[in-house]
C-alpha cells in the first residue's frame, strides 16, 4: 500500500464515521480518527493500518456517545 492509498482509506474511514456517528460533531470525528493514524506512524507494515485506525476510533467514538448512568440515591 502506499502513502497516498493509505490516506485515502483514511479519509473514506473519515466519511464513514460521520455517518455512523450523527451525534458526533465532525471536526470531532476527524480528530478521533487522525489522532488514531498518528498513534499508528511508526509502524513498519502499513497494509492494516487503516482497519486499525478505524477500529480505535470506532472505540473511542462508541465511549463517547454511550449513555451515562445517572446515580440514583434511594
């Protein structure tokens, strides 16, 4: 895979997280996914890297918009 696949399938895991995410402001999913791609940079075999990424920012995204419990005291 090249550099340039590579960012493409990161931009397309941008794309599909939006999507999938509505609650989610934009700019804070292309954070979470960029953020994901960087943690990944050192990495010598690049061909799963952006199934990787888009595993992490399913993730944290899916963290993020799980509801809260609230405490009840009885």
């Amino acid at each position: 895979m090249t550099g340039d696949d590579e960012l493409l399938q990161v931009e397309q895991v941008i794309e599909r997280l939006i999507t999938r995410y509505p609650s989610v402001a934009s700019a804070d999913v292309e954070l979470t996914v960029r953020t994901a791609h960087k943690r990944l940079a050192e990495c010598r075999i690049r061909d799963f890297v952006p199934l990787l990424v888009e595993k992490a920012a399913r993730r944290d995204l899916a963290e993020r918009t799980a509801p809260v419990a609230d405490d009840v005291v009885l």
